[in-house]
C-alpha cells in the first residue's frame, strides 16, 4: 500500500523570501519576511510570526501564539494553547495565548503552555515551560527554571 502525503497550505499570508519545505499543514496565519518552515510543521490558524524566524521540523505551533523576531524553534517543538483546568479541553472560546519575544531560541523536543517569554531567552532541549519567562538568561528543565544569564 501506498501512502501520499499531501501538504495543506489554506489562506497563508507569507512575508518576502520565506521558504517552506513540504510537507507541511500551514492554515489561516500569518508568516514574516525571510522565515524558513521545515518539514512536517503544522502551524495553525490565528498564529503570527514576524520575520527571520526558523520553525525546524516536526513542530507543532498551535493557533493563538505570536512569534517576533529572529526566533529559532528547535525539531518537535510543541505549543499548548489549552492549561485543561477542569481535567479536560476547555473548549475553543477558553483557548490562551502565547507570547515569544524577539530572539528566543527554544531548543528541540520543548512544550511551551500558554505564557509569555520576553526578549532574548534561550530554552534548552527537552524542557517544559509552563510559567512566564520575564527575565532575559537561559532556561532549561521539567519545568524550566533560569540557569544563567545569556
């Protein structure tokens, strides 16, 4: 048996000079000048990335997150946009928003809930940020905490 696997790119709004490597699911958002989409990337609707960022493979940006600029997301990235309060999904209307300043590098295999990460911020490989980041330095860990200054 063979398996296609087919791209879905639906009302994407791209910036000049951003190249996207299929296959990719890419709906109702929004992408920045000069960016690079790698395989097997899903990005949702309602998402906003601003310009020079680099979304590596098999991430997963899930709609109501905004991404500045000159921002790297590592392999297998995951984005949340649901905290399951009640023990389970909390519907469309209840969905949170995700804030990533400029120049944040989240390094492959992170989950990032629904926070607010400030400007110059490195998340090392394997972490899960659940909390707001407002502090510029490096963060690692499950959950991340600060390590150091950049």
């Amino acid at each position: 048996m063979t398996i296609f696997i087919k791209s879905q790119i639906i009302k994407v709004k791209f910036g000049k000079k951003t190249k996207v490597i299929e296959p990719v699911n890419l709906y109702h958002c929004k992408i920045g000048d000069d960016c690079l989409i790698g395989p097997f990337v899903e990005i949702q609707a309602n998402v906003s990335l601003g310009k020079k960022n680099k979304v590596q493979s098999h991430s997963f940006i899930c709609s109501n997150v905004k991404i500045l600029d000159n921002c790297f997301i590592g392999h297998g990235v995951m984005f949340v946009n649901d905290r399951f309060e009640n023990g389970k999904p909390s519907g469309k209307k209840k969905l949170r928003k995700t804030l990533i300043g400029d120049n944040v590098s989240i390094g492959s295999n992170t989950t990032i809930a629904p926070i607010t990460i400030c400007d110059n911020v490195v998340i090392g490989a394997g972490s899960v940020v659940t909390k707001n980041i407002l502090k510029s330095g490096i963060y690692a860990g499950n959950p991340a905490k600060f390590i150091r200054k950049v």
